[in-house]
C-alpha cells in the first residue's frame, strides 16, 4: 500500500445542509469511511478486529473547510497518517477533500485509538494492524505522547 490512499464519494441529496452544500456531519461521516476502507483494503474487516479484540475510536475531530461541494460532485478523500505513536495505540489521519479537477474543498484530522474490547483501555493495535498504519505513514508523520 502506498503512503496514501484514496475513495471518491458521489454528493448524493440527502448528503447537503439546506443551502446546498455538503453538511458538515458528512465530512465526519467519509472520512471514517475512508478509515474503514483502508482497514478493509489492509486485511483487516471489522470481524477481523473483533476477533483481535479491539475497536478504533475517535478522541476528536477538526474539520477546516475551502471550497463548497454541491450535490452530484464527486468529492475525493485522500488520507494519509499525520500522527502515530511510538506502539501504533494513538493515532492521526488526516483526510484531505477534493472535487473536480483537484480543488481542496476540505481537510478532516482525526485523533483516535484503538481500544481493547475487554479491558475499555487504550491499547497497541496487534503487529499487523501497526504494520498497515506504518504503511500510509506520511514522510513528516508527528510521533505522538503516550497520553493522548
């Protein structure tokens, strides 16, 4: 996998606020669908994760916004990450928003961990699950605390 990847989302009408813009919530909504697919696509399904016993979840989201997105643009999301601690149990994506002919509409940073199912403490990811982050590993990747 190379040190980004890519999902392009079609602006549907339920997906815009009531001036016609794509609304803020779903922003939020295909980044983590972006995060989902990069799992998925590294081998790793959300049984996978309950087998593993652990869970991704988000400690917060920051969302700076460019340009308006319109119904029946596609929008594509590149994410990459910007964060990563030492042991892979923190983590930061940063999702990047185009549409047409690459104009940034938008930039989504999410600050999550993974969480052992059992124990409902932060926790390292298994091996393969750190590898597959390492792997979309952006060069100037900040090494996060060890307390988010």
């Amino acid at each position: 996998m190379s040190g980004e990847l890519t999902k392009s989302f079609e602006v549907r009408w339920d997906d815009v606020d009531l001036n016609g813009h794509l609304r803020n919530t779903r922003y939020l909504e295909y980044a983590a669908t972006a995060r989902l697919d990069f799992l998925v696509q590294s081998g790793w399904t959300p049984g996978d994760l309950l087998k593993a016993g652990v869970a991704a979840v988000s400690l917060g989201e920051e969302v700076r916004y460019r340009r308006e997105v319109l119904p029946l643009e596609t929008v594509t999301v590149t994410s990459r990450i910007v964060g990563l601690r030492v042991d892979g149990a923190t983590w930061r994506f940063e999702h990047t928003f185009s549409r047409g002919a690459g104009e940034e509409a938008a930039v989504v940073r999410t600050l999550g961990a993974w969480i052992d199912l059992k124990a409902r403490r932060i926790t390292a990811p298994p091996t393969g699950l750190l590898t597959a982050l390492e792997a979309v590993r952006a060069p100037d990747c900040e090494v996060l605390a060890a307390k988010p």
